[in-house]
C-alpha cells in the first residue's frame, strides 16, 4: 500500500536521489495515432463490420492520396436517415415488442445500430400506405369544407406513427424531423381529390393550408414530436401521380402558402423552419412532357424561381431528391443562393424484375454510395435521407405509387429483419458523422457518374473527431493514402466497397497550413481539358498534355496578387503514371520576370514543394523530365 512520507522521511529520500548515478529521464514517445476502420462490401459478405485499426506514419507515399484539409469547411450537418411511413410503421409494429424494439434500436441507436439521426416524416397519406385508403388529418364527404378546421385530428398516427417516433427519439435524442405532405385535405382542391390536381387558387384556400400546417406541427410537438423542418408539398411537379397523393404546385401557388404559411409558423412554432421545392435535381423528363400535356409552363427553374421571389424570407433553404438529374444541381442552387441551405430528403433503392438480391445489393450500394452518400455531401447537403425506413419482402405495404422499391430493413412475415444496402449506405453516415459535424476538405477523385475511381467526403464532429467516407467506384481493390498534417495511413479498399474511417482528434493529426483560393490557371500546350481544372479544387477533374511529357511543358496559376506561402503540392489525379517525372518551381510577381523556387523528380501522384518563405503572385511548375505517359494535373495548391 501506498503511503504519505513524513517532512523527515521525505528530506532523507531526496537527499539520497541525489546521490544515484546521473542517468538520463527515460523517454515516452506516445503511441502513434490509429484509424478505426468498418467496412461494408459489395458482395454483402460484410455489412458496417468493424476491421482491423489502421495506425497514421510519416512519410511520403505514391499511391493515390485523399489529403483531408481540417482548416477548409463547408456546411454543417443536420443528420442522416429516412422515413417513417405509415408502411414502415406498419410493418415494425407487426413485430413481437422485443423484436421491435431491437429493431428500432438497429435503426437508432448510435451505439448498438447505426444512430439515424433525420426522419422525413409524410404529413398524411403518401404511396407507402398500410391503410385501405388514403387520408388526410382534415378529410371530409365529398362537397363539404371545413375552413374552422373543426374536424383536424392526427388520429391516425397515434396508433403506430407516433409511438415508434417517441421512441426514436427517445434512442437517439439528437434526431432531426423533416414533415412534408402529399397532399392537401380534398376539399382544399380543384380536383376534390387527394390523387392529382391543383390547389384552389384562393387567398382563403391558402389561408386554411397554412393553418392546417401549423395545425399538424402543433399536434406533433404535443405528442412529444417536434417538427424542425416542413415543406408544404412533395414534388410539386409530378402532376399524375399513378394512384397515390400528389399535387401540381406550380411556383407561385407554393409562394402563396409559404407566404401565408410563414408569419403563422414563426408564432406558432419558431424552431420549425420551411424549406422549399423538394423535388428532383432537374424537372424529370416526364414532368415536363405531362406539363405541356396540360399546357402549362414546365417550371424548370422552380428552385430558383421561389427563392428569387418575396417568399424567399421565409424560407431556410431547398429540399432535393435523386430521382431525376445529379448532385452538383445542389451546388448551383447554392452558389447562386449561398445564404439558404441544401437538404437532400427523398432517393429509394429500386430494382428490375429479374433482379436477384445479390444483383440488388451490389447495384445499390454503388449507386448509392457515390451518389447519395458522398455525392449529395460534397454538393452541399445538410442532411441525407432515403425513403422507407422498412418494408416487408414484397417491397410494402403500398396503395399506388412504386412496387419496386426498397427500404433500410425488410420485415419478413416470420418477424425476420433484414439490413438492405441503404441501412450501410445511410449508416456509414449516420454512425459516426454527429449531428453538428462540419463538412471539412478532402480530395475526391471519383465522380457520381461512374469513373472507376475513388471518391470519398470528410467531416470534423462536434467532439473534435474526424470521419473520412471512402467508396471504390472500380470493381478492382484500389489502394490509396490519406494524409492528414504531416500523418498519413495506407489502405486497400476491395472493389465496389464502403468505409468509413475515424480517428479522434489529436494535434499531430492537423494542420497549421491554409490553402490559397485560386482564381485561374493558364497552361502550355493547351492540352486536353481547360488549364482551369487545375485550379478548381476537384481532382475529379484535370488538365493533361494528351501527349508524352516534355521538357518545357507548364501550368501556370495567377494567385491575384503578390502572396506569402509556404508549400505548393502537384496532384496529377488518379491516373496513376501520369506524374511529372522532373519539375522546377518558378515563381514571378508580374508574369514576365521569372525566378527560380524548387526542382525535383516526380515518384508519384502527389508531390509536395515545401518552401522556407516565398512571395509571388504566379507560380509556374514547369516539365523537365520525359515520358511516353502524359502529364496530368488534376489539382495545384498553394498553402500558407
């Protein structure tokens, strides 16, 4: 046992330390810092499955190499998951209380499942109904209208909807709910349907469906569910929805409500927040063919219609789904709107009749992987959600709409639960990226148009811990670098896979370096590809030669104006052999007087320049060595 010395004892030891040997304090090197690894791949043989940690080294590499910039941020993130329909209800209610409730934990909890951290939740009947016909929560005889809203009751839900939603909550706190309807109440339009139609175009119509809003978030904030986010119509261009709620609302219909909708809502409600639109990338092509069908205008502008008009003061952003168009439409909108935010809400798993489930899986997570998981990310978007949360195996209960879709877990009738690939491709999300996380830089190679590369997103949470989602595109095992700081690790991803990798936060594992932004690049010879792709922070894309390498070769950046830095970096892209095999580094301050900075020899896709000190407004790396291989240069960039 360990004792106190007394003020004797204690002098006596000191004395006596002195008297040792003079002999040098030993030395704790602390431990190197290590990845944690999980993996799902795309033969379904391993589904979110921990691996092996992956320990960081120092020291260059030629592979492909993600570089994760923690200094470079993006959006913040709202959460990840998908929805509680009344067909998923349905089918987790089906289940035994305990099977049900391990379910519930294997959607939710952030431990023991993957922690879906956002729901969209249908406001009403959508096509995933388990119910014998569609409803509304102010449904009435056919001819009758209920302005005073004397007979609004969210009934329905409590039955199934709402006890499984307490407890989502109650397993992950922090979650997100998005609400949107399918349809107004019947009486509300000019079809006196749920299926098609418009809403009367009248000042008191708009008026009673705001109020029918506000009425059904105050009824769900009571019953322990509070609305964080609401759209006030589900694809507002699907104008013949085949058998199941749906209404054509054009962009100035959509202004009124909101317009109504919003002064009502910041009093009723101030922490739900109203997002526009939530629909497709681009006006699918059959809206459009349906549109001049009716003669009426095709709206294809309709994001940017809204948010340009006097309804855009109420608005917190837009809502997407995949269904129609790619990403980078996000990123558009947001360029053009950079005060509202992104939120992508919809994209179901589909498959052809003949498909097997092997088939399924594999073309599902890959098309998920890169489109949703990392696609919709890097354009932009605060929140992930895809469609069903479960379904049984026949892809139901729906009444119209999609008879091929797929959810997170198929409920089998035996009380069987099965993972799907959208439970891996929402949960290497949604396990570790916390809400709260900030999108950080990271180099992406792939593209949501099938490229055969590596693509990935990075994220800083709230605790300080990082998230790196990395997809192989190729059907091969690719091997790659990522380096964070000066630390890096080395892994081999087997073709078609999911990561993620975590790593907590740790100063060797940052970086004190700043990029410069870029404005533009000019190159010699003109190449292949615009000597812009090498400034544009994406090595998806790149400046080549599209011709053997030669001496004299160059890409040349104008940082704007006379600039201090300290490192330039050469990324030649994932098109491994394309590196320059000698450079030089010339600097100048008007484009005419050059001076030398740095020469070396290339070894491999990322070469890094480390200067003591320059100042220059344009930096040249011209080829000095020779090659049958081109030079590419997917990304230059200059750090301070």
């Amino acid at each position: 046992m360990r004792r106190a010395l007394g003020a004797a004892a204690f002098t006596a030891a000191a004395l006596c330390l002195t008297c040792l040997p003079a002999t040098a304090a030993p030395t704790h090197h602390p431990a190197q810092p290590s990845a944690q690894v999980w993996l799902t791949t795309a033969d379904d043989s391993a589904q979110l499955q921990p691996q092996a940690p992956v320990a960081f080294h120092t020291g260059a590499s030629d592979l492909t190499t993600i570089t994760v910039d923690p200094n470079q941020t993006f959006q913040r993130m709202d959460g990840f998951g998908g929805a509680m329909t009344d067909s998923s209800a349905a089918v987790l209610s089906s289940l035994p209380a305990a099977a049900r409730d391990t379910a519930m934990r294997k959607l939710f909890d952030p431990r023991q499942g993957i922690g879906v951290s956002f729901l969209r939740q249908p406001v009403g009947s959508s096509d995933f109904t388990a119910a014998a016909a569609h409803y509304t929560y102010d449904d009435m005889p056919a001819g009758q209208t209920d302005f005073g809203l004397d007979h609004f009751s969210v009934a329905h839900d409590q039955a199934q909807i709402l006890p499984l939603l307490r407890q989502a909550k109650r397993l992950n706190p922090h979650l997100t709910v998005l609400a949107t309807p399918w349809s107004p109440p019947a009486w509300m339009k000019d079809s006196d349907s749920l299926v098609g139609g418009h809403l009367k175009d009248d000042p008191a119509v708009y008026q009673a469906y705001a109020r029918y809003l506000v009425r059904f978030v105050q009824a769900y904030a009571a019953a322990g569910v509070p609305v964080d986010y609401l759209t006030v119509q589900n694809e507002p261009q699907n104008r013949a929805p085949s058998a199941y709620p749906g209404t054509d609302l054009p962009v100035q219909q959509e202004a009124a409500v909101i317009e109504a909708l919003g002064p009502l809502l910041h009093r009723a409600s101030p922490r739900t927040k109203i997002l526009a639109y939530d629909h497709n990338w681009t006006t699918h092509p059959g809206d459009i063919a349906t549109a001049q069908q009716m003669g009426e205008d095709p709206q294809t502008d309709y994001p940017y219609e809204v948010l340009d008009g006097p309804a855009a003061r109420w608005i917190a952003g837009t809502a997407y789904h995949c269904y129609s168009g790619d990403p980078s439409a996000q990123t558009a909108l947001h360029d053009a709107h950079p005060d509202k935010g992104i939120w992508f809400t919809e994209c179901s798993g589909s498959h052809g009749a003949t498909d097997t489930p092997a088939q399924i899986f594999r073309g599902t997570l890959t098309w998920h992987a890169r489109t949703i998981t990392v696609g919709t990310t890097r354009n932009w978007a605060k929140s992930v959600a895809d469609w069903n949360l479960a379904l049984n195996p026949a892809g139901g209960p729906h009444l119209g709409g999609c008879d091929t879709c797929t959810a997170l877990l198929t409920v089998a009738p035996d009380g069987t639960v099965t993972t799907n690939a959208e439970y891996s491709t929402i949960g290497h999300l949604s396990k570790f990226v916390q809400p709260g996380a900030v999108r950080i830089g990271s180099t992406n190679f792939g593209t949501t148009g099938w490229n055969g590369q590596i693509t990935d997103v990075a994220f800083r949470n709230p605790d300080g811990s990082t998230a790196l989602v990395v997809h192989n595109e190729n059907d091969a095992p690719r091997s790659f670098t990522v380096a964070v700081g000066e630390e890096s690790f080395d892994y081999t991803l087997p073709g078609g896979a999911l990561a993620t990798f975590t790593w907590p936060g740790d100063p060797r594992l940052t970086s004190t370096l700043h990029a410069v932004p870029l404005s533009g690049a000019t190159a010699s010879p003109a190449g292949e590809g615009s000597a812009a792709l090498a400034a544009d922070d994406d090595a998806s894309t790149r400046w080549t030669t599209g011709a053997a390498q030669a001496p004299g070769q160059y890409v040349q950046l104008d940082l704007g104006r006379r600039t201090a830095f300290r490192r330039v970096t050469i990324d030649s892209g994932d098109n491994l052999g394309d590196y320059a095999r000698g450079w030089s580094l010339t600097l100048s301050d008007d484009g005419t007087h050059w001076r030398p900075a740095a020469t070396g020899a290339g070894t491999g896709q990322l070469t890094k320049v480390d200067l003591r000190s320059a100042s220059a407004r344009y930096v040249r790396v011209t080829q000095t060595g020779s090659s049958a291989s081109w030079w590419s240069v997917a990304d230059l960039h200059v750090y301070r």
